[in-house]
C-alpha cells in the first residue's frame, strides 16, 4: 500500500494578496529609501539600507516561491486554489515568515510600511 504525501493548498486570493502585498512594499521601500537617505544622519545609513535591502531582497524571494506554486502546483479550478507538495510549500512559508521578520527589524529603525 503506497503512502500519499501530503498536499499543501494556496488560494487564489491569498495569492493574489502576498502578491499585491510585495509589489506595495517594494515601491514603498523605494520610497522611504530615498526619503530617508534625505532626513536620515550620514551615520546611520549603512545600518538602514543593509535592513532594506535585505528586505527587499526577500520580497523578490518570496514573490519567486509563489510564482513556483503557480508552475509546479496542480490547479484546482473547483476550489480555485493549488495544491503543492511540501517543500513548494515550505518555501513560500519560509519567505511569508522572513517578511514580517524583516519588517519587523525595519520597524525597530523607525521604518513602518503602513500609509499614514
């Protein structure tokens, strides 16, 4: 008796909003960079942008997990969701969990991605 390996589902819609999300944050990112490479003090530049620009790295990570689901997973129309084997799955848990880890050292350098 052959043992099947688990299925993982990702949603259309919680596609759609990791994908919105990281398109939002990197423009925002581009923003506040330049925003900040004005008001910031000169000393504290390498710190910030090393945070940023491992964050945005992470985003063009993650958006590349999701595309990966959308090539290896198997579609289901019905439930209008894909199905994905572990590690596609791992990986895009991996990178929804590094960007709020990155964002979260970004908001220790007073840097907050929510429109004011």
């Amino acid at each position: 008796m052959s043992k099947k390996k688990p299925r993982y589902v990702l949603y259309r819609k919680e596609y759609n909003d990791f994908i919105s999300n990281i398109l939002d944050r990197r423009r925002r990112s581009t923003e506040i960079l330049n925003h900040s490479l004005i008001i910031k003090d000169p000393e504290e530049w390498v710190t910030f942008y090393a945070c940023l620009c491992e964050y945005v790295a992470m985003l063009h990570r993650f958006e590349e997990a999701l595309e990966k689901v959308t090539l290896v997973g198997n579609w289901n129309e019905k439930s209008q969701c894909w199905l994905v084997d572990e590690s596609t799955a791992g990986f895009v848990a991996l990178f929804a969990t590094s960007e709020i880890s990155c964002r979260q050292e970004l908001l220790n350098h007073n840097i907050s991605f929510l429109l004011h």
